[in-house]
C-alpha cells in the first residue's frame, strides 16, 4: 500500500520494503517446506507471499475460524525485555492461542508490521517463522509500512473439521460443569516482574537463567498456545473455552457472563516463583480454562494425547454475576485498553 506520508520514493537497497518481504518470503517459505517433508511449499496452485492476495487450500471442509490480535512496542511489549525474536515470536502465538481457545488447529496466517527505521527484520522474521513451525502454521502474506513504534499484527485462519464437535466458544457453558485450566497460572506477570527487578536494579541478572525464573522470564518472552490441548477439549465434547491472555479472573467472567452461569473456585493454581496475585489478574498465560460437564472424557482425552493433565479449578452455578473463590467475590482486576 503506497502511503501519503512517512516514506519516500527512492533507489533500492537493503532495507527497502521489497528487499525485506523478499527476505521473510524465503523465512517463512523454508519453515512451511520443514512441516511438509516431500510436498511443494507452497502446494501446486496455491499461492503464497508476493502476489495481491493469498490462495490456499483449506484443510478440511469445516468451519472457518478467524482471530486477529495486534502488539504495540511500548504497549504489550517492551523492548529492554524482549528481543525483537521474542516480539515475532509472542505476535504469532497470541493470535494462535485465541485459535486454540476455540478447539482449532492454526492452518494459515497473514502478518503485518509497522516499523521504525533500523528495524532487524532478520530477528523479528526469525521470530515468527519460529512459531509458524512451533505450531504447524503457515504465513502466507502481510503488510510492510514505516512508523514511528514498532506493530505487528497477525491474523490466524484454523479450520474445525466437518463431523467432529463445533469450535468452542466461550459462550456454551452450564450450571454444574467442572473449570479446568491447562497449567499453572501467573509464570508471565512472575516473569516480567523479574525482569523490571533487574532493569531497575533490585534484582538479580544471574538468578534469570536458573530456574524456575528462566522458566517465567521464557513464558513472559515466548508463550506457547495450547493448540493441542484446545483440540483435546473440543473433541472430548467440552461446554466451552477461553484462552488466559487478561488474566483468570478477568477471562473467567468474559467466560461466565458469556455462558448466563456463576462461579465457584476452589483453588487457583500458582506456577513455582509467581504470586497469588499474579496467578489471578497478572494476564498472558496462554493457558486455556476449559468447562466441561463431562471431566472424564477431558480427562481422558487429554491422556490420549499425551498431554499434562489439566487441573480443576472450581465449577459452573446456576448464580449468574455470583463470582466466588474460596467463598470470597472474585477480584475484579485484569487488563484493560483505555480510549
Ligand atoms: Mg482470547
């Protein structure tokens, strides 16, 4: 897209526009052709990135999916903390994980970066190519602009194939089912705590590359969608999902005002070196919360797929707007865009 501002005509180089699509184009063309050993990448009559749109082949006649998320530098992202390699990296799999919250495999993604001058497209390609071959998902084009901060968006198509269980919404929970999430809670806030400690002089560098703080500073940098385990959820007939990117209890009442139910928690799960309040309200998990009126079909089908088990959290009621953890209301902190 030419724009009427911010950029200037002039002779090609190294970092112009077309010499850098054409870097991220051979990127993400080798990470697809890894994850289809002896086929064409892109397959015969499909195309990819250099012409005005993508054509692919969806792989099942099902339901469409579609989620779009954007990161913002100096928004979701600061740059002291992660690398621009972490940057492509989390920008893909945050969209992914909405993907998964709906019980669905990403198939195909479209990427689009706004950046300032200097920009290492190498890492931030690296990055997101990194994730595409992490979860099986193919970057089939984008946008390229000038601007004065760096933003990534990505958009994730996943197919839910036709005669298995519909995607998931967040919606389709009932009085009486169980909630479970895919892990324990708080690892990113702990993370990127631990990462302001040091930034500021009150903590200590050496401590972030042994456990378990590489573990939260690696979940705050590199949060990993929990594709599989959506899939394992849908299949097994659970009610509904929604995957943790505000924070438990923030999501649990998009969840629960969605689905028309209360809620009864027993016990949040905290990861080793997070805070209670960090497991609540500290956000970007990318855990999912799962509702199920059939625990042993998920519990079982998360064991067929060799996944961790998934930990029981509380259940559904038939109190709407009753929010309860341990007896006490829900806190009502979670993330929050102002306008
Ligand atoms: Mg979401």
């Amino acid at each position: 897209m030419s724009p009427n501002s911010g950029s200037a005509p002039g002779p090609l180089g190294a970092s112009d526009e077309f010499t850098v699509i054409a870097g991220l184009r051979a990127r993400f063309e080798a990470a697809a052709a890894l994850r289809a050993p002896g086929g064409d990448a892109p397959p015969v009559g499909d195309i990819w990135i250099g012409d005005d749109a993508a054509v692919v082949t969806l792989p099942s006649s099902g339901r469409s999916v579609l989620a779009t998320d954007l990161l913002v530098g100096g928004v979701h992202f600061d740059e002291a903390y992660s690398s621009l390699e972490d940057v492509g990296y989390k920008a893909l799999m945050v969209t992914v994980s909405d993907i998964a919250a709906m019980g669905v495999r990403p198939a195909y993604a479209l990427v689009s970066v706004a950046a300032p001058p200097g920009t290492d497209f190498d890492l931030l390609g690296a990055g997101l190519a990194g994730a595409a071959g992490e979860c099986s998902c193919v970057i089939v084009g984008g946008d390229l602009a000038g601007a004065p901060v760096l933003v990534v968006s990505t958009a994730v198509l996943g197919v839910a194939e036709s005669g298995a269980p519909p995607p998931l919404s967040r919606g389709g929970a009932r009085p009486g089912d169980l909630l479970f999430v895919t892990g324990p809670l708080g690892r990113s806030a702990a993370g990127l705590r631990l990462l302001s400690d040091v930034a500021s002089g009150a903590g200590d560098d050496s401590a972030l590359a042994r456990p378990p703080a590489s573990d939260l500073v690696r979940a705050h940098r590199r949060p990993v969608a929990r594709v599989a385990e959506g899939e394992a959820a849908r299949r097994s007939g659970a009610n509904a999902a929604i995957d943790l990117s505000d924070g438990l209890a923030g999501d649990l009442r998009h969840l629960a005002e969605a689905s028309g139910v209360g809620v009864d928690l027993d016990v949040v799960p905290v990861a080793d070196g997070a805070t209670a309040e960090e497991a609540m309200t500290g956000g970007e998990d990318y855990e999912l919360l799962i509702a199920t009126g059939d625990p042993d079909e998920l519990l079982a089908a998360f064991r067929g797929a060799d996944l961790a088990t998934p930990l029981v959290i509380g259940r559904c009621t038939d109190h709407p707007g009753h929010l309860a953890v341990g007896g006490d209301p829900l806190p009502t902190g979670t993330w929050l865009h102002r306008f």
